[in-house]
C-alpha cells in the first residue's frame, strides 16, 4: 500500500493546481523554510515525472520570482519539461522557465570544494552533420580523472554558458582531459558562437 502512494502519478494540471494553491509560501522563500518548501515540491515534480527538478531566481524582478524546470540534462525528461511548462498557468507572481537558462558569459563556478572559470577551460570540436552537433572534448586545468568535481562543475558551467537544452541537444560526445596546453584548443567561451550556428 505505501509503495503505490509514491508511485502515484499526477498530470500537468494537478502539478499546477497544486502549486497554485502553494504559489505564495514560494514567492516568500527565506532560509528559515527553504528545505520544508523544496521538500514538498520536489514530492509533487517527482510525482509528475521522476527525473526533473527546479530552482528559483534568488532575486525578485518587476514583482515576479523566475521558476525554472529543469531536467538536470538528461535528454529522455526534456518532453516532461517542455509539456508541463507548457501547460502552466499564468501566475501573478511568477515566471515559468523552462531549462536552465544561459548566464553571462563570464563563470566562476564554486563546487564540493572546487573553484572554476572560464579561463581554466578548453575544447576542440568535431562536427557530427548526421546527428546536427558537435562533438567535443574539454579540457580542464588541474583535472584528474579520479576527480568527478571537476566534470560535475564543468556541466554547471556548460549549463550557464550555452543553456540546458542546448547542452542537450547541440553536444554530441563529451570527453574530459586535463589541460596541457594542446595547441588546437580553444577557450570555452567560444563554444558560446559555435553552438548558436548549428
């Protein structure tokens, strides 16, 4: 009996109504009750599909806070994210996003311990014109290969630089190798104008 409660599955439209009904804790989000609130709608998203996950702008713009669906990159959630985003309501207080969206070209990314920027990252490129993108592999200064942080930073980045679904959809094959100054690289934040031409 406990098993089918969390296996439950619920629609576009009750994800929303539930949200709706719970809008205004999620405008008003501070340190006191962050985990409570993302507690409760990471239950109701996984509810919806297993695989996606959210995050809010920290700031407030023009009376309305961003709330971004994400599928964390993995390709298969991308419909899940498109059709419930699709399906939401205007709300009065928020801005629905689908994927995470590009930053500002210039990251410093701080993760488990682990500082990145865009000078610390490199890439060549080969073109798959079968699958329309580009296949790449990056090269990080100071990467070991026993060290994950480094590529899970990496992937924060790639998100900010070029956007989720691009990272997706526009990246065939991605390899990771330490940087040692190999001649064909190119700084990362050229990646940026070869993406936008595909």
């Amino acid at each position: 009996m406990l098993k089918n409660l969390f296996k439950k599955k619920i629609t576009e439209k009750e994800f929303w109504s539930w949200f709706e009904k719970n809008s205004e804790d999620y405008f008003q989000l501070d340190e006191k009750n962050y985990d409570l609130l993302f507690n409760k709608l990471g239950l109701q998203l996984s509810k919806y599909h297993k695989d996606l996950t959210f995050e809010f702008s920290v700031e407030i713009s023009q009376g309305k806070r961003e709330f971004i669906i994400s599928a964390e990159g993995m390709i298969s959630a991308f419909p899940a994210v498109i059709k419930l985003v699709e399906e939401a309501p205007t709300l009065e207080k928020f801005n629905i996003v689908a994927f995470r969206q590009r930053q500002n070209s210039e990251q410093e990314i701080y993760f488990e311990g682990i500082v990145l920027n865009t000078e610390d990252i490199f890439f060549t490129y080969r073109e798959d014109k079968q699958m329309n993108c580009v296949d790449i592999v990056i090269y990080i200064k100071g990467y070991r290969e026993e060290n994950d942080q480094f590529i899970a930073a990496t992937f924060i980045m790639l998100d900010s630089l070029i956007g989720e679904y691009d990272v997706g959809v526009k990246l065939g094959e991605i390899n990771f190798e330490p940087y040692q100054e190999e001649k064909e690289a190119q700084p990362i934040l050229n990646l940026v104008s070869l993406v936008d031409k595909l």
